[in-house]
C-alpha cells in the first residue's frame, strides 16, 4: 500500500486574533484526534516486511477473551512468528530486542537470564512484566523468565500488551504484559525440517510436525536443538534442546478441549572474565576460574476446557503446572546452589456477550489460584580455596507462596 503524501502548498501567515489563526487551530485540533490511535496496514511484499496488523485482526490478552483490534482499548502489538524468525533471530529475546517499547537487559546471549520492562518500570529481573505462553504464566517464584524454554520455531504471534495490565493478571504485570502464542495443527499434515551452522563451532536443528486432529482439532508436535563452543578458548560450550506437543480439538459441539506440554535442558558453561587489555592482545582463554556451569530440566503442562452454553455464556478452565530443577557452579568457584521449584496453578473463567444502551459489551469474571514451592541450597564449591569449606552446606532455604485473584 503507498502512503499518499500531503504537500503543503506554503507558509501562512496570520494574526492569532484573526478568523483564519482559529480555522487552522481547528483543524489541527482535528487532525490530532484523528490520529491519536493509528492503525496501519502493508503489503507483504514490501520491501521492509513487517506484520500487518488488520482491523478484523482477534487477541485475546488484551481481555483474556477474543475481542477484535479496534475494540480494545489499551496498546496492543501483534508480533507474527514468520516475521520474527525472518528476522535471523536465534532465539526469541533476539526477536523481542527489535520490538518497539521493551527494554532488554542480558547477561548472556542465549536467552537463559534475560531481563525486560515496559512503560518506565524498574528492570528488575522481569518483576513488572507478566510473561506467558497461551494464557499461562511464566514467571518464576524468583520474578525471573527461561526464555530459553520458550523455542522460537514453535511460536505463532506475540501479543503485547503496553501498560498497567494488574487488574487481569495482578502483580507482575504494572507494566505490561507478554503472551507468547504457540502455533496450532492446520487443515493439512505436514513437516518441517532445518538446520543450520555457524561460527564457533554453532549449530540448529528443528523438526516440526503438525495437522489436523479428527474433524475439528489439531496437533503441533516439534524438537529443537542449538548448540556451540563459543568464542572462548575454554568453558564456553553450550548445548540446548526443546520438545514441545500442542493438542486440542472438540469434544463435541460446545465443549472444546486444549493440551499443552514442552520440556527443556540445556547445559551452559560461563567463562571467566576477560580483561579489555587481554582480550585486545588476542588473548581467549580462561583467566582464573574454569568451572562456571549451569545444568538446567524444565517442564510445563496445561489443560483447557472451553464449554459455551445455550444462553451464550462461556465457561473457561484452565489447569497447569511447572517443575524446574537446576543447578548451578559458581562462575569464580566459590559457591555452587541447587534450586528446585514445582508450581501448580488453575483459573476459572466466565465470559459473557452482551448489549447495554445497544452498545457490544462483554464481561468477565474470573478467579485464579496458584501454589508454588521453590527449595534452594547452596554449599561451598568443591573448588573454593579453603579445602576445609568445599561441598560444607552454608544456606537451605525452603519457601511457598499462595496466590489468589478474583477479577
């Protein structure tokens, strides 16, 4: 689509107490809350390819239920998946680096311990940003994200939300919100392959299967793996592999059914540091310490019930949970920790179509319910300095929290 550019014929000139100053302040009043609100459209083929984003286009973060662009009315990004790998990001905080009004903060490139903001709030891990994959929170006991548990090649769309969002989804989303949407079977089986190779030794591969399931479901079943030495001579290896199964279908005419499962692991070594000087010189190698690793096993589930009634009103029940177990050695070898958390959560919905004053409304009531257990030790490294201390247990710490929401 070509954008049709006004050209404005010259400078005009007049006295702000004449009738033409208020004409033309008039005017602009009106331009301005004309486009206060824009939306833009584009051909696919344009040379700078960017998800087109249609008035017909349904979220469902924005009201947790599927409400079409033009009537929602906070600030919504729609982020397709094609054009983010597109983009040549390797994974999906490189992707979300690209997009307008988030802040990033890595202290690695792969993913594991990203940190992201929206609308001025502190960067603090990812506290004020409520992060989830088809409606299910993401957010650790810690306020942290595993980004890299989330594989880039089985990614639909990202929808974004910018702005106090605390009503829907509570605390952690003062800032906004991030809802990760995974792709579903289509009309017809099919298969995709690829692989790639890199510098430092750096490799992918992914197979993704996904079809129809019966006559109205689907299925979306993949494995991914990225893996590679690293720039550094030594204690720079990184091996990460993803599996992920996606079902759902109708159980019968008014009830639909959703299944949702991924697991990840990978293995993360963490060099040293390296001095500017040295690193200048063409020095690679490690410069003290050399045992730095992270050893990471992750698994998310979900189930969801839709059932919609005779007299229009639909019931949502969502059921899900998390197990994370990692361990970790400390980067200048004085403490090594083991961290397990188990989370356990549900949340009832009930949407409701209606008219006040013959005006589309909708209304939602919902409750939600969460459990989490995190458990941390953390010991003196087997290669602290002091023989006497390595492996002796200084810290064991056992938390839970409960939370409760009612929207």
């Amino acid at each position: 689509m070509k954008k049709k550019t006004m050209k404005h014929p010259g400078p005009i000139l007049c006295s702000p107490c004449s009738p033409c100053f208020f004409a033309a302040l008039a005017v602009l009043l009106t331009l301005s809350a004309g486009i206060s609100t824009p939306v833009y459209a584009q051909d696919k083929g344009a040379a700078n390819k960017k998800s087109v984003h249609k008035l017909e286009e349904v979220v469902v973060t924005a009201t947790k239920s599927e409400t079409e662009v033009q009537d929602v009315t906070a600030s919504v990004s729609v982020l397709s998946g094609d054009d983010l790998r597109e983009t040549g990001a390797r994974v999906l905080t490189d992707a979300l680096h690209q997009t307008a009004g988030l802040q990033m903060n890595e202290w690695e490139g792969g993913g594991e311990f990203s940190m992201v903001s929206m609308r001025g709030m502190p960067i603090l891990n990812t506290q004020y940003v409520q992060v989830l994959v088809d409606g299910v929170p993401r957010n650790t006991a810690r306020d942290t994200v595993d980004w890299s548990a989330i594989p880039l090649v089985n990614i639909e769309r990202i929808e974004i939300i910018k702005g106090p969002a605390s009503a829907l989804y509570g605390k952690n989303a003062l800032g906004g919100v991030i809802n990760i949407i995974t792709k579903t079977g289509g009309t017809e089986h099919q298969a995709d392959l690829s692989a790639g190779y890199g510098s430092y030794g750096e490799n992918k591969e992914s197979l993704v299967l996904s079809g129809p399931l019966g006559d109205d479901g689907g299925y979306t079943a993949g494995l991914s793996r990225r893996a590679g030495e690293g720039w550094r001579a030594e204690n720079n290896d990184f091996d990460r592999v993803n599996s992920f199964l996606r079902l759902n279908g109708q159980l019968s005419d008014s009830t639909f059914v959703g299944f949702n499962l991924d697991y990840a692991t990978w293995e993360l070594e963490w060099p040293d540091y390296l001095p500017v000087a040295r690193y200048e010189a063409g020095a690679r190698e490690e410069n003290f310490f050399k045992h730095g690793l992270e050893e990471h096993d992750e698994i998310n589930a979900a189930l969801t019930l839709e059932h919609e009634m005779d007299n229009g009103l639909l019931l949502i029940n969502r059921t899900y949970g998390q197990d994370i177990d990692e361990e970790v050695t400390d980067v200048v070898d004085v403490i090594d920790s083991d961290t397990a958390s188990q989370r356990l959560g549900n949340e009832f919905r009930l949407v409701s179509d209606n008219r006040i004053w013959n005006r589309k409304n909708q209304t939602t009531l919902g409750y939600q319910f969460e459990q989490e257990d995190y458990d941390q030790t953390t010991k003196y490294s087997q290669y602290f300095p002091v023989p006497e201390r390595q492996g002796i247990v200084f810290r064991d710490v056992e938390t839970s929290r409960t939370f409760h929401s009612l929207y």
